[in-house]
C-alpha cells in the first residue's frame, strides 16, 4: 500500500451540498464559518445590484478585525496579569525584609528572577565616589551616580522612564547607572526612589539584553507601586543606620 493511497479523497461539491441538506442547523450551530464564506452577487437587472452582497461583505470583513483586536486584548490582559502576580511576589519579599542587607539581596538577585531581567542597578546619588566594579557573573547590586543625575534621566515629575531601545535612545546617566554593563543592556526601565528621611535620591533601574521589552507604551501603575513600596523599605533601613 503507497502512502498516496493512505490519503484522503478529496472532498466534492455535491458531497458538501448533500451534509448541508441533511444537517440543516449546521451554518446556524457554527456561525464563525459564515465569516470565511464568499456571499453571492446578483444582479437584479436594468443597471440595479444587490447591496446585500456588499453589505455581507463588510460585515465578514469587520468580524474578523473585531476578531483580532480581541486576541490582542486577551494577550494584553494575560500579560499583565502575569506582571500583576511578578510585582505581587516582589512585594511580598520586600515586606519581610528585616535589614538592609536583606533588602539589597531582594533587589539585587531576587528580582533578576522574578522579573526574568539580565540587571537589576540600585543608582545611589552621592558626593562621594566609591569603587563598584562588577564581573561578568553578577552586574546586579549598587552603583554610586553623581548628583541630580536621577532628575536629569526622569525629569523633575516623571518617576518611571521606559527605553525600548537603549541603542537609539540613552537617558542621562546611562553610562554610570549600568557601568560595565552598558553594550549589554538594549532596554530598561527606570524608577525614581524618592528618600525622604535620609534625604537622597536613587533610581531602581532594571536591563535586558532585548529591544522593546520595555516600552513606553506599557502601564506604569505597577512598576510606580513597586517603587513606592521599595523607597518605603530603602529609606527606613538606611534611617536606622543613621540614628
């Protein structure tokens, strides 16, 4: 037996004609077929055409756009509901903390995973420069930024920046917030931290490696809480060191 004998005989027009007659509720049970159909045209003589054909036509036309604004919308919210539960979990560790260093060791290798990112930089202003150089193995942790560098990347109001392509567009302070990792990085979010009882300002910032992870086109709501939540944790910790 050939393989071209194993295949299926070809399905005929009468073969069709004969399954609607005898399943007439079959266009009324799968209507999404109907989309996929070509109306008929006729023409009903003396110049004069059925617009019901063009009509039908539109409507084929309209359902599927409605269709694939729908896909859209349904990734969109599984997407963010997948961030909703990342930003979640990070809160939930950032909560328990009970010192700086525990504090640090969340942001720094914790959120990497949660957030499946490449960097994440804790960008501290700050008068007095520090050696911080990292290996190849780990680019995560502290890095010292000369200050009003926060303002000049986020503005004096805005409090998350999102670069889709960091190759293109390179916020202020780039070079000292991902230093020896700056060829690396091809997207990041950045997130101000506002220290009101040390009184110092530090931005969260988060690298990968691809374009458009990050975007300005994304919600920001939860990225801003996170901050909120992490300024909240930083500025209390970093209050205690200095009673």
């Amino acid at each position: 037996m050939t393989a071209k004998s194993l295949e299926a005989p070809a399905i005929t027009a009468d073969q069709v004609r004969d399954f609607l007659k005898a399943h007439p509720d079959f266009i009324k049970n799968n209507l999404d077929v109907v989309a996929d159909l070509a109306p008929p045209e006729r023409d009903l003589g003396n110049g004069i055409l059925d617009f019901q054909h063009y009509m039908l036509k539109n409507l084929q036309k309209d359902s599927k756009a409605l269709k694939s604004r729908y896909d859209v919308l349904i990734d969109f919210c599984r997407d963010n509901m997948s961030v909703q539960m990342q930003v979640h979990h990070a809160v939930l560790r950032l909560i328990r903390t009970r010192n700086l260093e525990q504090l640090l060791e969340v942001l720094t290798l914790d959120l990497v995973s949660l957030f499946d990112v490449d960097v994440v930089r804790l960008g501290v202003e700050s008068e007095t420069r520090f050696d911080t150089s990292y290996g190849e193995q780990n680019y995560s942790g502290i890095i010292f930024i000369e200050p009003g560098m926060v303002d000049s990347a986020l503005g004096k109001k805005k409090n998350v920046l999102l670069i889709e392509d960091c190759t293109v567009n390179r916020p202020p302070g780039f070079e000292q917030v991902f230093a020896d990792c700056e060829s690396l990085i091809q997207s990041c979010a950045m997130l101000r931290l506002q220290l009101d009882m040390v009184d110092r300002n530090v931005v969260l910032v988060f690298g990968v490696r691809q374009k458009d992870r990050f975007h300005p086109g994304q919600g920001i709501e939860l990225l801003h809480f996170l901050a909120q939540i992490v300024t909240h944790q930083l500025d209390m910790y970093l209050n205690d060191l200095a009673i």
